[in-house]
C-alpha cells in the first residue's frame, strides 16, 4: 500500500479534566509506531500521520499503545485524506462555514444502524438537526452544543464507538490530510 495521510481521531481526550494527554506525548508515541509527517491539531485528541498501513490497523495499534503506555482507554478513529474530503464534500448544511462551531460531524466506526438512527426524531430535538450518511453524522447546533439535547442523545448511542468535532476543526483535519 502507498503511502497516505490518515487522520487519528481520539474520542474525549483532554475535555473536562479528564482523559490528559499531551499533544507532544501523542506526536512521539506515534513517530515511535514508524509513522511519519506526523501533526497534531488544537489539544484535544487528533492527530494526522503519514503511513503505508491500513488506518483502521493505525487506530487499533494506537488504542492498544495509549492503553499500555499511558494506562489510557479511549477510542481511535481513523479517516484517509480522500475519506476527509469527502467528508467535506457531503456535508448537507450550507450554513456550515458560515458558522462553523455550531455544526458538527460525528464519526463512526460504522454506519448506525436504521433502529439506531430511529431513535432521533426530528421533532424532538428541533431546531437541531441530523443528517446521517455511512459513517459519519452531520449536525446542525443552531444554540450551540452547551444546550443541545441532540448532541448529548448522539453521544449516548451505544455499540458504535464515535467521537465528534466541530465543523472548523474538520476543515483544520481535512486539510492537514491532504497537504
């Protein structure tokens, strides 16, 4: 496999005093693992590398290392450049980067599945919005995510490990993968 930049999506890294972990510290950890090109992006749990592997073998290898080095357990999801493009691409909001930390995208290890997706009806978390396509979410925060009952029921799907950024930071991500 030719190498490819691959974002590393860590789920609730340095949010609320809980889950540390130094940028710096995840920038060598994954040098050490053979990566290369290797960023990081704000403080809060994402990281680009260069790579030939496969990145869902990258995230796993990651989980099993922060566990072991640091005794720290928390989810990695990865994207390739092409996979953060489209990512872009697909976004169904106009508004998004009119305002972009009241949008957001929730990745997924894998799709919901539709008794999963049911469970969000429009009505009860309007004006929020969702937008489900494969594995990511789109949401649309109007009030922002502090009062938002639709981010908080998406963060407490079960069976589907996820993690979500804001739409500016997305845009930071996706462009570090394919520079």
């Amino acid at each position: 496999m030719p190498d490819q930049r691959v974002a590393l999506l860590l789920r609730g890294i340095n949010l609320g005093g809980r889950r540390k972990l130094a940028m710096a510290q995840l920038r060598d950890l994954l040098t050490s693992l053979g990566h290369t090109g290797v960023s990081t992006i704000l403080a809060s749990g994402q990281a680009v590398v260069t790579t030939p592997r496969d990145p869902a073998e990258v995230a796993a290898e990651l989980e099993s290392r922060l566990l072991g080095e640091t005794g720290l357990t928390t989810d990695v999801l990865a994207r390739t450049g092409a996979e953060m493009t489209s990512v872009l691409a697909g976004n169904p909001f106009p508004t998004a980067d009119d305002d972009g930390s009241r949008h957001a995208v929730v990745f997924l290890r894998s799709p919901l599945s539709e008794a999963q997706l049911a469970g969000f009806d429009p009505a009860a978390y309007a004006p929020d919005e969702l937008v489900a396509r494969g594995r990511e979410l789109y949401l649309r925060l109007p009030a922002g995510f502090a009062d938002s009952r639709l981010s908080i029921a998406v963060g407490k799907v079960r069976g589907v490990p996820a993690t979500t950024r804001n739409w500016n930071t997305v845009k930071k991500i996706q462009a570090l993968t394919t520079a």
